[in-house]
C-alpha cells in the first residue's frame, strides 16, 4: 500500500504541473510559436483525419496522428500556430421551460452564440504535442480554459512487434481516447446548452473535466491493442477559478483511470474501461464511485470514400454515497447507475451525413439524491438523429485547410425524462416537452 504522505506529495506535484503547463499554454499562444492546426501541419484534407471531414470522430490517419502525439508532419509549418470554432445554433424544444433557458435567454426559441474557441494544437518538437482549448459561451458570457491535453510520444520495435508508448497530461479522464464511445468524445459532438437533460450520468461521463488534472501512461501494439493507465488530482480552487472551471467535484486522494482496447477482425474494435474516485463531503466522509464498462465499434468504408461507423458503449457505477447519506442528500449510501448508448454514423464523400443514436440510463430510486424526478429514479430513454453538411472538407474546398463549415439540424425525442414518460417532475411536465429541434453552423479556421 502506498503511504498516505506519498500520494499526497503526488497530488500536489500533479497540480503544479497543470499550473506550469497551463502557464506555458499561454505563452505560446500569446507568441505565436509552433502551434499550427493540424491540418495545416500535416498537409492533409480535414476528411484526412475526420469521419465526414469535420470533428471530433476520427479515421484511422486520425487515430494515428493523435496515438503519435500530433508530431506528425507533411505540411506548411510556417502556418498559423492556432485554430478557431464558432458555433451558433438555434434551440427549440416542444413546450417552453418554466423559467428562462439560460441567464440571458427566453424559455424557448433561443439563438445563441454556443461556442467561440481558440485553439492551440500540433506539434511542440519531434516526440512533444498539444491539444488546448479555451471557449467563451454568449449563454453564460464566461470564457473558460476547456479540453487541454499534452502528449510526449515514442514509436518503439521489439523483434516482428512494433508500437507507440507516450504519456498524456490533461484535464478531464478519457480525453486522451481514440475511440469515440466515451463521453468525452461520444454523438452528438454538439448539442443543446439551452435544452433540458436527463440529471443523472456516471461520473466518467465528463463529471469531472476540466477540474482536475492527470498524467496517462499509454502504449500501442502492433495497431490491435492499446492500453492507458492515469492517476488524477482535483485543480486547486484558485487555479480553476482563474480558468472559470466547474468547482462541482473534490477529489480525496488520486484517482485511477483506465483503458484497454483490441482491433478485432473485419473493422471491429471491442473495449474497457474503468474510473475509481472519491468526492470530499464534510466530516470526513467521501463519496465513492466505482466506474466499470465495456464498449466496441465497427467502422467499414464503401464506394467513393463513403463510411459507415457504429459505436456502442455499457457503463456501470456503483456509488456508495456515505458523505451525502450523513448530510440527508441521499436516502440510502448505496446506489447504481448504468448507462447505454449505441450511436450509427453513415457520411458520404461529398460531406452528407446522417446519424441516429440510443441511450437508455436506469438506477437506484432514492426521493433524495434524485430531488427533480417524481419517482425517485434517475431513468431515461431517448433518440438524437442528425443530419448535416459539411461542404468545405475535401482536398479541392474552399481555402482548405484553413477553412471548414459543417451546417446540420438535429433532433432528439425522449421516451422518458427523470424517471417518467409523464409528470416526470410531479407538476405535470412531460418527457416529450424536452423533445428538441437543434440547428447548427459550425465554423473552424
């Protein structure tokens, strides 16, 4: 067992690294120094690395030129060292809120200026790389330091095997993935800030990005397996309210993370993954959680550079609320939560997509830690489909690679809301009331 002392020393040493690192960030970025976007680095089309020529979800090149730690070249590297995204959307959902939808928003019909990022991303020198991401957001008026990740990278050969091993720093457990059935990285990549959602979600689910900080060890064999393990600190409360990051999860001690996956025959990709955190509560107490799942995916190309991909992913937590049971949060310590989502993808060469997604969540009842269902329960079932266009995303577009655009409407109906299909909330509010017509334009640069 490790001492106490050691994993304390540990902690704050993860924690000045984040501040170094943050601090660093800023430096380039404010100097302009070795930072171009990735296509602009690599010389390649942004359907090189992206699935319907537009992010997040990535293609083989894609996967690779991230497991390498965005070193990889071919393109200008006197381009511009940062990348910006805007994103509006417009958000309607079947029957208006009871209150405003945000802090300067109506209860329903609300355009919004959702996103507005700038980006410092590629390659540091030959093994080091970045990721960082800061966003304003009109809805709230606050720009925040969001996903941020550093990665060192360092191909190896031993006999007929060969592979990758690096290390990854970051700010939010599963950001370093390559797959996309994480929540993290998981469809729909955008979606409505102006629209109800379910409350419940295992903590793996982004329940502490951007407030903590971790290192990952990660290592590639022969492209079929791949594996990572990562300890992670809570930020300090100063750091995170200079950054404008959530202050919602305390962690006592580190905790892990984990993942494993094996390339199976015929394009198939199965998968684990695992977090084991403690929340600080008061008295001394914590709350645990204990994140366990299984996920695979299947990506197949057709004719002309068509492609179809199919994620699935199984989340099961325990929780064992003991600092919130003592406060009267919860009506019991013991809880369960799991989570299921499948999502298909099918994106034609000239940029078309279409998209559908499942997600089921269903857990222990409790009147306490679940306040906003009528029936206690953390239940909820729902579809998202997609359309959307993303027409500057090939080799022969419009100022490529400086500049993509991806327009699309999305629409997602629930089946149930809060542990209901009706009066989810006892005051009559239906789960189809949450049903949500989202259109979006989606600018990078």
């Amino acid at each position: 067992m490790v001492p106490i002392a050691t994993l304390q020393f540990r902690g704050r040493a993860l924690r000045r690294m984040a501040l170094g690192l943050s601090c660093l960030l800023l430096g380039w970025v404010g100097t302009a120094q070795a930072l171009p976007s990735f296509a602009r680095q690599t010389g390649q089309p942004c359907a090189g690395c992206h699935v319907g020529a537009f992010g997040p979800q990535l293609t083989p090149f894609g996967r690779e030129f991230k497991l390498r730690g965005y070193t990889m070249q071919g393109g200008d590297s006197s381009a511009l060292p940062v990348s910006a995204m805007l994103v509006e959307t417009y958000t309607h959902t079947a029957k208006a809120q009871d209150g405003p939808a945000g802090p300067h928003d109506g209860s329903n019909n609300n355009a919004a200026l959702q996103e507005l990022s700038v980006f410092g991303a590629g390659r540091l020198s030959s093994h080091v790389g970045v990721f960082a991401q800061a966003t304003y957001s009109d809805i709230d008026r606050h720009l925040a330091l969001d996903n941020v990740e550093f990665r060192f990278a360092q191909p190896f050969t031993r006999g007929s095997h060969a592979g990758v091993w690096g290390i990854s720093v970051n700010n939010n457990p599963g950001i370093s993935d390559l797959r996309h059935t994480q929540g993290v990285w998981r469809f729909p990549y955008m979606s409505a800030d102006l629209a109800p959602s379910p409350d419940a979600a295992p903590l793996i689910d982004g329940g502490l990005s951007q407030q903590v900080v971790g290192a990952e060890a990660y290592a590639s064999l022969d492209g079929k397996w791949y594996g990572s393990f990562g300890l992670y600190d809570t930020l300090s409360p100063g750091f995170r309210s200079k950054v404008n990051a959530d202050d919602g999860a305390r962690l006592n001690g580190l905790a892990p993370y984990w993942r494993l996956t094996w390339q199976a025959p015929h394009n198939i990709t199965l998968g684990a993954s695992g977090l084991h955190a403690k929340l600080r509560g008061d008295g001394g107490l914590d709350d645990r959680y204990d994140d366990v799942g299984v996920d695979a995916t299947y990506e197949a190309y057709a004719h002309e550079g068509d492609m179809l991909a199919i994620n699935a992913s199984w989340m099961h937590e325990r929780q064992r609320l003991d600092a919130s049971y003592a406060a009267e949060a919860a009506a019991r310590p013991g809880h369960t939560l799991d989570s299921t989502n499948i999502n298909a993808s099918y994106y034609f060469a000239a940029g078309y997509g279409l998209s559908a997604a499942w997600f089921s969540r269903s857990g222990t009842h409790d009147d306490l830690w679940y306040p906003d269902s009528a029936n206690a329960s953390p239940g909820a079932s729902g579809e998202v489909l997609q359309a959307d266009w993303t027409p500057w995303g090939t080799a022969t577009s419009w100022k490529q690679p400086w500049a993509n655009l991806r327009l699309g409407v999305q629409y997602t109906h629930y089946d149930r809301f809060n542990g209901a299909s009706s009066n989810y909330d006892g005051a009559g509010r239906n789960a189809g009331d949450n049903d949500t017509l989202f259109l979006l334009a989606w600018f990078a640069l």
